[in-house]
C-alpha cells in the first residue's frame, strides 16, 4: 500500500505515506502529514498527496511557522503594493490577533480546523483593546480575507499544497444600512458650522460625496472656478509615521465632479479669508494649496473631522450619522430623485456601477414607488379616465 490513515484523536488523522526504500541507506521512506477535520478531509489530502508524487510535484510541508511566515509577508509588502493605511491594518490584524492564536502553527501543517475555531473564538473573545470581548463578524471576516490572500501567495510560493482559508466559510459580515441626513437636517448642521473650519469639511461632502481624505488633501489648484469642477487627484492619509498624501488607490477614483453654483461661491469666499489668513502670518503661513486647513496652512487631520463631526451631530440632536454618511448622504438624495447610476457611480470614484447598486438598494424601493407614480400621472390616469368616461356613456 502506498499510503493510508491512521486515527489520532478526536479529529485528528495521521497521513502515512510509503515512498520506498532509500537507495543509498536502504531505509524505508515514508511521508507523514497531520490532518484536522474528518476522515474524509484527510482521504482527500491522501489523494492529493499521491497525485503530487505521481506528478513529481509534491512540495514538503513547510516547517516554517504561521507566524514566521506572515511577518515576512507583511514585510514583503509594506511600501510595495499596500496604501499606508491598509498596510497599518493588514498589520494590526497580524499581530495583535492572528499571530497570537495561531502564529505557533507549522506553515504546511496550518488546517482548515485551525481556522475555523479561531473564527469562532474571535467572535466570543477576540478583543484586545478592553472594549469588550466579542469581534463582530465584519470584522472576523476581514481577518479571514487577509489570511486568505497570505495563504495563496505561500501556495503561490510553493510552500504550501493548498489553501486551507478555501475550505472555511467565514462569518459573513453584518449588512450596514448607512444613517443619512434628511434635507432638514442638512440645513441645520451647515448653518450650525457656518464660519468654523468643519465648515466646508461638511459642505464638501454633502455636494460632491468625495470621501474624507480626498477631501483633505484638495488643494486649490484642483478646483475649476469657471467651469465649477473639482478634480480628485489626491487623498491625505494618516499612518504610523504621521500624515501623507497619495494619489486615490484606483483609476476611477482619480475623478471630475461638477459643483452646484452656490457651492462654488463658498469657495471663493473661503479662498478670499485664507488670503486674509496667509497676509497676517507672512513667512509662517505654511503654503500646502489645501482647501480645508488651519490658519497656518497646516492640514486638518482626519480624526479632527470625524470628532468634531460627532461633537456636531451631539449638539443638533442628530444621532447614528458618521463622517462618513454624509458621502451616502449625498448619493441616496440623487439616486431618489432618479438620476442614473452611471452618473452617482462617477462622482463617488467607484469602480463598477454594480458597487453604486449593492450599496444603495436600499433606496430602489423609494424610487420604484415615484416611477409607478410617475407612470399613473402621465399616462395611465388620463388613458383610463377617458375609457371610464365611455363606458359611463
């Protein structure tokens, strides 16, 4: 026999696999590889295991730890192809919670058993900040998709047979129906912080759905008075080393969006004070272009926005409305007032009109209502009335 399986505990199989005799000791070879599931997960290995030597590419198991193995991932890719802030993530997730639960973990003998109890615990008792114990499923299922892409580049690698994060099914995240403001609302928050520095940071927001750290990072030379458009073309970021400013993370995000009249005015007034500002600091002003600053020039940092923010929404009674909700504040106002979704899905940045549906869905009933309305008003009503009127005669 080639190979077989033998039981070692509760879940537990040994795989044993028979490679002849060494040539040189004459000793018999054999293969051994430890399985966590059931005994049809390791006769599926088996048969993997033999197909590879029959192919004459099997790959040892790696002796390499998980955690050995993922440190030098997320070293592999830091300032390569990762944004800063997700790099600073990617990071976190690593070594505040991955590596501490399953980094002692052999690479090759990594199973799909391992993943599935730390997904499980995690969900009781993953915190590490003292804010609780449980992790919400979002965010455990994030952990799975960062262990998933380290482990097939390890496939990729050839350091390990398969992928084991593709026979889990990972907790699916938790739906997020945004919060967003009502025209009323609206009104209040942008008389409230008229004449503040969170002024324009809202008002930004509202007409244009740009998102926090593009609008952060716009600079003057960016916005078109005379044909009143802005063009996104880079973003301000915080990472461990403080803040920086990049270009948006993809083609789409690199955008034009057009600005309602009176949005442009604010603008010119606001540029008329900076100059003021700028005058009465002379070579202390520090001249970075951005739109939203200190009097200095110095920019606004991203936490600052979202704090005050809250602090606002505090103080008007508002409750449940992130920063954030002011981007899907804007685009639900145009996607019920029936503009086209190609349209929303440019001015937001996003990739594909299919993430501009998934996310808003929520509004299509509202619109689906107006268009039965729509068509009752200016067509059916006036056909019907007149056949009611002849079959009356």
């Amino acid at each position: 026999m080639r190979g077989h399986i033998r039981k070692g505990g509760k879940n537990i199989w040994r795989i044993v696999v028979d490679l002849g005799r060494d040539a040189a000791t004459g000793k018999r070879k054999q293969k051994w590889q430890t399985v966590y599931g059931t005994k049809k997960d390791a006769e599926r290995v088996l048969r993997e295991i033999l197909t590879q030597i029959d192919k004459n590419t099997y790959i040892e198991p790696c002796k390499m730890t998980l955690a050995e193995y993922l440190t030098k991932w997320l070293q592999s890719h830091k300032d390569y192809d990762l944004a800063p802030k997700t790099y600073e993530d990617y990071k976190t997730i690593v070594e505040k919670h991955l590596i501490p639960s399953l980094g002692h973990i052999p690479l090759g003998k990594l199973q799909p058993f391992h993943l599935q109890e730390y997904y499980v615990n995690a969900l009781k008792n993953g915190r590490k900040d003292g804010r609780g114990q449980n992790l919400s499923r979002t965010t455990v299922n994030k952990h799975h998709r960062v262990l998933h892409r380290a482990l097939e580049e390890a496939v990729k690698m050839q350091l390990i047979l398969r992928n084991p994060a593709d026979l889990v099914e990972p907790p699916k995240p938790e739906e997020y129906n945004a919060k967003t403001l009502t025209l009323e609302e609206i009104e209040k928050v942008l008389k409230e912080a008229y004449g503040s520095r969170m002024y324009l940071p809202v008002l930004l927001a509202i007409s244009t759905g740009m998102r926090r750290g593009e609008i952060l990072g716009l600079r003057w030379r960016d916005i078109n008075f005379e044909e009143r458009t802005i063009s996104v073309v880079q973003t301000l970021q915080r990472n461990s080393n403080g803040l920086e400013y990049r270009q948006p993370k993809t083609k789409k995000s690199r955008r034009l969006i057009e600005l309602p009249a009176s949005v442009v005015e604010e603008l010119k007034k606001h540029r008329l004070q900076q100059k003021k500002e700028r005058l009465l600091l002379g070579e202390a002003y520090k001249d970075n272009d951005l739109v939203c600053c200190w009097p200095d020039g110095s920019p606004l940092k991203p936490d600052w926005v979202s704090r005050n923010w809250q602090n606002l929404c505090k103080k008007l009674g508002i409750k449940g409305v992130r920063y954030h909700d002011l981007r899907h504040t804007h685009s639900t106002l145009l996607m019920s007032w029936g503009v086209p979704t190609k349209v929303i899905s440019e001015r937001l940045g996003h990739s594909n009109t299919q993430i501009t549906d998934d996310i808003y869905s929520h509004v299509l009933p509202g619109i689906q209502r107006e268009v039965a309305k729509l068509l009752e008003e200016r067509i059916f009503a006036r056909i019907y009335k007149d056949t009611k009127a002849q079959s009356s005669v």
